[in-house]
C-alpha cells in the first residue's frame, strides 16, 4: 500500500456545491498533509496505536476538515467548507 488522500464518503458527497478553485486548493493541500503523514509514519500499515486526532486545514478561499489514519495510509477529507 502507498500513502494517498481521498474524500470521504465520497467526492460528490464532500465537494458538493465547493467552487472548483476551492477543491483544487484542498487538493494540493492534502497532497501536502499526505507527504507529511508518511515521513512522520513511515510503516504506517504496521502502526499499532491509536489514529491521531482529526485536524483542520485553512485554504485561501475556506477550510476542510481531515482525519489522518495510519494503518490505512490514507489521509480522509471529511468535510469542505467554503467562506
């Protein structure tokens, strides 16, 4: 398994009436928070303690809300928000 991101439950679900440059700065950012989840979990399918708490990333034009879950090595956008 590789490190990624991706929405949950689903893109149409998370994005749903976010303009498209929103989506694409929640995109690069969670390219980001992606890259900083495999340095700091380098065996991710191998940790064995609990998921780290979920966090909020600032955009220029809103925020998104994420969970971080290791064992998967996948970073989850939860939740889009626009200003």
């Amino acid at each position: 398994m590789s490190w990624a991101w991706e929405y949950d439950p689903s893109e149409e679900h998370v994005t749903a009436g976010a303009p498209p440059t929103l989506i694409l700065q929640v995109e690069e950012k969670a390219g980001e928070l992606v890259r900083a989840a495999e340095a700091l979990y380098v065996h991710g399918a191998a940790y064995e303690s609990t998921s780290p708490p979920g966090g909020t990333a600032l955009v220029t034009d809103g925020m998104f809300v994420y969970q971080t879950i290791p064992r998967h090595e996948r970073v989850y956008i939860l939740q889009v928000t626009a200003w």
